[in-house]
C-alpha cells in the first residue's frame, strides 16, 4: 500500500510537470496552520530562484493544475508562494477502506529481513531486580516488537550479570558467615547439596551486605577479587555455590519480567561467553592488538577525530580475571557464532556509553564482528522521582521493582474502584493492566535518551497524556461496538464513507498516519513517536465521539461507517499498544 503522502506527492509533482516545472518540487508536508490547510507544498518557493519566476506565479501555475483534482478538494495558491491543500473527503475514505483491508495497516515490512540480537534486560543475578532496570525492558520490549512487526527476525536476550564481582562478593559474605560449609573445604570431592544455603530473600540481603563491607574492609575486598577469579576459573565449590545462586535467582527474575509482559527469547549470561575468552584473548595477543599496560592486557580504541579521551579497552585484570568488556566482547564472538546477526542492539543506561564505545571499537579494529554487522547502542536517561533526583523509596533507599509495581496497582485499583462498579475481583485484575499500561507508557513516552520524572499521579490519571488515558479511549470505543453487535449489528458490514463533519475527517487523517509513525518508530528506535501519535489518535476519537451521536444514528448507512471507522481506529490503538508493551482491558 502506497503511503498517503507518496499519493499526495505524486499529484502535486504531476502538476508541477504538467505545468512546466520540475516536478520534485511536488513534495508535501503537514500543514503549519491546520486553520488554513490540511497540507502545503512550499515547492513553488523553492522553484522560484530555478525558474527567476515570482513564486506566487509559479504556485498559481500548480494550482490551476489541480481544479480537477480527485485527491484535493482545495487547492490554493497564497502569497508569498504557498499552495494550501486539503483533501477529498472520497479519498481520504477510499484510503481508510484500503489500511482497513490491509493486515499491516499500510505498513511496508523490511524487503530484507535482519536478523537483529536485541541485549535488554540486563539484570545482575543475586540483586533485587530495582527500578534502573525497568527502563532497559520497557523499551527493549517495545523496541523488540516494533522490529518484529516490520518484519524482522529479532531474538531478545536478557544477558543476565553472573559472572562479576557481585559473585566474588556473594562467596566471601557467605564464606564469612558460613565458613564451615562444604563448599569453602579445600579437598573436599564428593557431591554438594542440591538444597541451596540461603533463600531468595536471605541472597538479596546477603548482597548489600557484602557491597558495603568490601567498600570499609581492604581485605574483605580483596578476598571478594580473587573469588570471583577463582569462580572464573571454575573452582568446584565456588560454581556449585553459583549454580545455586543461579537457580535461586532466575526463577525470581522471570516472574518479575513476567508481571512485566516482558518476555526474553534466550536467557543467556555472562558466563556464557567464559569458554570464548581464551581463544579470544590468544588472537588479539598474537595478532599485535593487544599488549600489557601496568600488568592488565589492553586494546587502544582510540581514533583520531576523538574530541574525548577514549582510554584503551581493557581485556584482562592484571591478576588474569576478566571484566566486563571481557564477557562483553566474548559474546560477540559467541552470538556471531550462534546467531550471525545483522545487529547487535544493546538497550542500556547511557552512563555505560564509554564502555560500549569501547567493545564496539575494540570488536571491529580486533575482527570479531563482519564489517557489515551493525553495533548499536541506545542509552536511556535515569528515572527521577518528583524531586529531579534518582528514584528512591520514602527512606531513601533503592526502589526494588515489585514495590512500585504494587505501589502504582494500589493507586489504579483506588481509582477504578473509586470511578466504576467492578466487582473487587476483576477490578484487581483490571488494574494490573492499567498499572502497567501507566508505567509502560510514562515511561515509553519520553525520548528514551532522555532522564524523566516517575510521577505516580500523573501517570495514572484517566486525563491526559497517560496509559490510563490511552486504555479509556479503547474501552470506550470497545464498548459502543459491543452495544452495536448486542442490538443485532454487525461489525463486518457496510464501509467508511467520506466523513461528515469535519471532527470525523480529523480522525481520519490521524489514522492515515500510523504507518508512517511505525516506520519511523522503527528506523529511529523511537518508541515515544508511538505514544504522541496515539494520544492524537485518542484526542481526535473523543472529540468526535463527543460531537455524534452514533448509536442513535437513523440512517444505517451512515452509522456503519461509523462502525466501520470504529472498528479501525480500535484497531489501530489495540495495535500500537501491542508495540508499545501493553494491552487493554475489555472495561475499566
Ligand atoms: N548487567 C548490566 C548492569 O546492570 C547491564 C548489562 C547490559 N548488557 C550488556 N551486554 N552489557 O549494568
């Protein structure tokens, strides 16, 4: 399917030809002043140096092309050389039937489908899944199902952190506490428990713990440095002791990505990418890229057009233990040999910039990735609470997901309660939905690059630019269509008609523009474009909502291609919150 603006192009540029001028100065954009116009072609303007013409001349020349125009309905030449459009009510409502009838709504899938490798996620095992990695699987998953409806191959991975100091700090709290445990004993062969040492819970307490001892005591630190390259090395007790921190903690994640609809295609680690390291860090030695600097193995990265200092990546410690640019690089290797993926897209906080501009550097000048691959970072901004600073709980500590969630189903479940006759047992569902329709989308509706503010009021209001907001507009519509069919009409029969009002032809021409808006979503990994298109979506079906009276409309015709229209816009919105991450209930 052709998109609208293609269609109006070509009109406009077959008059610009047909009146002697080139005709790419046909192209049109939306209208400045939507008082004026639906739409303008400043081609004219442009011409008139080319053609030494006044520009006006030349936009009445155009215009008088297209008195019999079955796109515009008005065509006007302004000075200094503007040509005002609006267009066809027919026309507009012949296209509406066409992206009715179309699966994808007029989007154009890739031609060639990528196999993309999409690392969001990223949560370190062991810690509390906390409010800085929300942000990474929101827009991961957004940016994941945009890919997909595009049509390309996507696997999402989790990269879970597992093979990091965290552990070392893990093993030495717990070696400190427990040092009689079977796992520390020195020549011990047999088998180790299957129970784990420790609970989910008493894990999460057993890492700050250990964070904060190693920041006091020099020893404690050291002693967690060297377990966590004995591990590395795979010491017998210490990954025995991982495997249970493994088992503990995963299930744990998943069901916290789960209440999430956020859903991983391979959970792979850091430690995955352990058995690439040798042979990896063997190349780079033998091939001359990577030489000692005060006993650690580095790689220089820098280039000469830097305007920063971009210090050398480092591959190994001094004491051998590799780092996070390690695991980091070693999965490249690993997914090329897995996956051979086009990209490779790593959706994280963009204080990790340095380090990723370091890998993809290090990656490249080193071999590990075709030239053709792509390596992409997108780094999100913090999540601020109201008072500008880093999210943090009422005491000041960090927020541990689970606890926001339930925070903001608290307050959805207040106001829907409060708002509606539910019954108690559906409304607690319901507002789980919601819940996550109001962090999704306060989230998702910012640039991603970009720090906000998590204001739990704002996002869960039913008024204005919200998720709470954007799910009322689909109830409703959901509701009138259920009214319909329940009084015997169908939802299959009749068309679109050319609207009646011009709140009708509104909505209309906000519904042409999802495909763009997807396309563009996709080719600039923007979420937020999704989320003000359908707030333009659900402000122009209300307006007209509140202005016609469909139900009680006499003349059947007319009130079928309501329905008609209807059932597209529910369906735009149902599937643009589908990329966004979320979905809507059937009442609120
Ligand atoms: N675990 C890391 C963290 O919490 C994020 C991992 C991001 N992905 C990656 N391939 N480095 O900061």
């Amino acid at each position: 399917m052709k998109k609208m603006m293609e269609l109006l192009e070509a009109e406009l540029s077959s008059a610009f030809e047909a009146a002697g001028y080139d005709p790419s100065y046909g192209r049109v954009t939306a209208s400045n002043r939507p008082d004026l116009c639906e739409y303008q072609c400043n081609g004219a303007m442009a011409g008139a140096k080319t053609y030494h013409k006044a520009p006006i001349m030349i936009a009445s020349d155009v215009a008088a092309k297209l008195h019999e125009s079955p796109v515009f309905s008005m065509v006007e030449a302004v000075k200094p050389g503007f040509i005002n459009l609006k267009i066809r009510e027919d026309f507009l409502a012949e296209y509406l039937r066409d992206m009715q009838a179309d699966e994808l709504l007029g989007v154009s899938r890739a031609k060639t489908p990528k196999t993309i490798i999409l690392d969001y996620g990223g949560p370190n095992v062991a810690k509390p899944l906390h409010v800085g990695h929300l942000r990474s699987a929101i827009i991961g998953e957004s940016i994941k199902r945009i890919c997909r409806f595009m049509g390309h191959k996507v696997i999402g991975d989790v990269h879970l952190g597992d093979w990091g100091l965290q552990m070392g700090l893990i093993i030495t709290e717990l070696r400190r506490r427990a040092p009689e445990l079977v796992y520390f004993q020195e020549d011990y062969e047999g088998a180790y428990p299957e129970e784990p040492p420790f609970t989910i819970g008493e894990l999460e307490e057993i890492y700050p713990a250990a964070s904060a001892r190693s920041k006091e005591d020099e020893e404690f630190r050291n002693e967690a440095l060297l377990a966590t390259h004995l591990l590395q090395q795979g010491k017998r007790g210490y990954m025995a002791l991982w495997n249970h921190i493994m088992n503990v903690s995963v299930p744990d994640l998943k069901r916290n990505y789960d209440s999430l609809s956020v859903e991983f295609d391979i959970w792979k680690k850091e430690s995955d990418a352990q058995p690439y390291i040798p042979d990896m860090v063997k190349r780079m030695k033998e091939e001359g890229f990577a030489y000692e600097n005060q006993g650690a193995l580095v790689v220089d990265v820098k280039e000469e057009n830097d305007t920063k200092e971009i210090p050398p990546c480092m591959i190994l410690k001094s004491d051998g233990s590799s780092l996070y640019t390690t695991t980091d690089l070693a999965t490249i290797v690993e997914r090329r040999k897995l996956f051979d993926p086009d990209e490779i897209l790593y959706v994280v906080d963009k204080r990790q910039e340095l380090h990723f501009i370091q890998v993809f550097r290090c990656a490249r000048k080193t071999g590990l990735v075709k030239d053709e691959t792509k390596l992409s970072f997108l780094g999100f901004g913090t999540m601020n609470g109201r008072d500008g600073k880093p999210f943090k709980t009422r005491e000041g500590g960090v927020m541990r997901l689970e606890n926001l969630i339930r925070e903001i189903d608290e307050e959805m479940f207040r106001k829907i309660v409060e708002n509606r006759s539910v019954k108690d047992t559906d409304a607690r569902k319901t507002a789980e939905q919601v819940g996550l329709a109001a962090i999704k989308y306060g989230d998702l509706s910012n640039q991603a690059t970009k720090d906000y503010i998590f204001d739990v009021d704002r996002f869960t209001s039913f008024e204005g630019n919200t998720g709470p907001y954007i799910l009322y507009t689909i109830v409703r519509i959901h509701s009138i269509l259920s009214r319909f069919e329940e009084a015997g009409g169908s939802l299959a029969q009749g068309r679109i008609e050319p609207a009646a009002s011009e709140g009708e032809k509104n909505l209309m021409k906000e519904l042409i523009r999802f495909a763009p808006t997807v396309e563009s979503a996709y080719e600039e990994k923007a979420p937020h474009k999704i989320c003000a298109y359908i707030y333009d979506v659900s402000n122009a079906f209300n307006s007209f909502y509140h202005d016609t009276k469909i139900l009680s409309e006499e003349n059947a015709m007319q009130k079928q291609s309501w329905i008609r229209l209807l059932c597209l816009t529910k369906k735009v919105l149902t599937i643009a919150i589908d990329l966004l991450g979320f979905s809507a209930p059937e009442r609120m």
